[in-house]
C-alpha cells in the first residue's frame, strides 16, 4: 500500500491528504458539538487540550528534553492566550450555531491574517487584495445579516474565533524561526491544559464515560488532521492544498444534515461562496508573490491558516 502510495504524483498525494483532513476536521466539529450537549463549551476545551497533550507529551519527550528548552516563553504564553480564545469561542459556536454557519465564518481566518499582517508587519495591501477582502467580508454580511429578526449574537463566535486564530498564526510565524514544530505543540498543550481547567472549573459537571471516550477520541482525529495538513503542505504548493481545507463545509453539511437535521440557509450559499473566493484568491496571490520572491533570493515568511498550523514553508507576505 505504502509503495502504491509513493508511486503516485505528488499533486495526487496532496489531494489525498488534503481530502482526509477535510473530512477529519468536519468530524472534530460534530465531535464538539455532542460533547457540548452534556458539557459547557468550556469544559470541553480542557478536555481537548488535556487529551491533547497526553498523546503529544510520549512523542516530544521521545526527542530528548534538550530540544524543548526555549528562551521564548513568554511568546509561548502570549500564543497560548490567544489559543484559548480562540478554541472557547470556536467550541461555543459550533454549541450554538449551525454547523454550517459556524463553519463558513470561521473561514474569515485568512481575512483577518491579510489585516492583521498589514497592521503589525507593515505588509502593503493593494487593490485586488482590498477587494478581495471586501468581498469577504460582504459574504460574512449576507450570513449574518445585521439587523434581521434572524441574526444571532452567536454568529459573532466564529468570527471572533477567527480573529484570534489569524493573531495566533502570527506568533507561530515568530515562533518557527526559532523552535521546532514539536515544541511548538508540545508548550500550546503544556500552557493551556491549566489555562482552560480555571474557566472550565466554574461551569465544572462530571462527565459520563461515554464523554470522555468522546473526548479523546476528538483529540485523536484532531491529530490526524494535523499530520494530514502538514503532510500535504510538506509534499505539494501551498496554494493548491490550501483549496482542500474548504472542503470541511459540504461534508459539515452532510454530518449535519444525517445526524442533526440542520439544513443551512438559503444565505448560506452566496455567503459561503464571497468568503471561500477571496479566501482562495489571496492564497494564490501569496503562492505567486513567493514564486517571485524566490526568483530574487529573498527569505519569505511562512503562513498560518488555522489554529494549529503546519510546520514553516517558503511562502510570504509580501505586496498585492
């Protein structure tokens, strides 16, 4: 299997990949939302980053202690804040929204990575990125729909989780000059297993069994998302398996609709697509902006496009 695997093209490997953690992260979202039916969302974050570190700590340790001392710590922290506000938003939103809706807002994290980059980087911003962010955000109107009997104060989770979500990226683009994506990982977990049990204790229930097994298994599948991500990322061009993570909506609306009778809006779909394409289009502009930074030997900076974001690549931030 594993020699018919490798005989493949590396765009197909990628697909292949970029498709399971598609799928990977739909299920962590639906995994979310029935652990939230017996827990708050916040006691769930802890599970998830308790579970988490159990299966991340035998495999940073295996690698010596050595390779984990850093002199970055207070980054390190700095980084687990924001993480935690972004997963407490996230895990609230997939409790009280529709999963489709939660997921498609969600998907403003390279929005607010473009601004945010411009803020802090000093990055221009030119005129087709400016559209393309506007028309972004146009669709994150068209979902929400400010002032309709029908808009929800929920629908701002998503977008806040993402806010947090593109901050945090820019730590990690800190962090990877420096450190190795092992204890990158390896201190979010250490940080914010203490982190998040103080807000969990004060909405604190015991959970069932049935939960906790729930709860480990999601952080498993979080991991395989993960390794599929970076595999991906590692094997073929940024801007072609960026287009996968997008994936996560249809099959959210699939799980959704079988297991919890949700059928999304008619907004939905107009939204979706003004989020998606500029999303989508800014990813190509940074794949061709690093092509030609390459061209003249500069040393571009990686980019983060989730909560947890692949290891370093060669792409950049540079001008549109």
């Amino acid at each position: 299997m594993r020699n018919w695997f490798n005989a493949l093209p590396p765009y197909l490997q990628a697909s292949i990949f970029g498709v399971i953690a598609a799928i990977m992260a739909a299920i962590f979202s639906v995994i979310v939302r029935m652990a939230t039916h017996e827990l708050d969302p916040l006691q769930v974050v802890f599970f998830r980053n308790f579970f988490g570190l159990m299966f991340i700590a035998p495999i940073a340790l295996r690698s010596g202690v050595t390779r984990l001392k850093t002199k970055r710590l207070p980054m390190f922290v700095f980084r687990a804040f924001l993480s935690m506000g972004a997963m407490s938003c996230w895990f609230s939103a997939l409790a009280y929204l529709p999963l489709a809706e939660a997921t498609t807002l969600n998907f403003t994290v390279p929005l607010f990575g473009t601004i945010l980059a411009a803020i802090f980087l000093g990055e221009q911003i030119r005129k087709y990125r400016v559209a393309a962010l506007l028309a972004g955000f146009a669709g994150v109107l068209i979902i929400i729909r400010p002032g309709a009997e029908t808009m929800q104060l929920a629908s701002l989770l998503p977008i806040i989780a993402a806010l947090c979500m593109a901050s945090a990226g820019l730590t990690i683009k800190s962090l990877s000059k420096t450190e190795n994506s092992t204890t990158i990982v390896l201190y979010m977990m250490v940080l914010m297993t203490p982190m998040t049990l103080i807000p969990a204790l004060f909405v604190w229930q015991t959970p069932s069994l049935e939960t906790l097994g729930l709860m480990a298994l999601g952080a498993f599948v979080a991991n395989i998302t993960q390794i599929c991500n970076t595999n991906a990322f590692r094997i073929y061009d940024y801007s072609f398996v960026v287009g996968f993570n997008y994936l996560r909506l249809p099959f959210v609306v699939l799980i959704a609709f079988v297991m919890f009778g949700e059928v999304p809006e008619i907004w939905l779909l107009p939204g979706a697509g003004l989020i998606v394409g500029s999303a989508l289009y800014i990813a190509r502009r940074e794949a061709k902006l690093a092509r030609e930074a390459k061209r003249i030997n500069r040393s571009p900076l990686p980019t983060a496009s989730d909560l947890d974001p692949p290891p370093a690549r060669n792409t950049t931030h540079t001008t549109t």
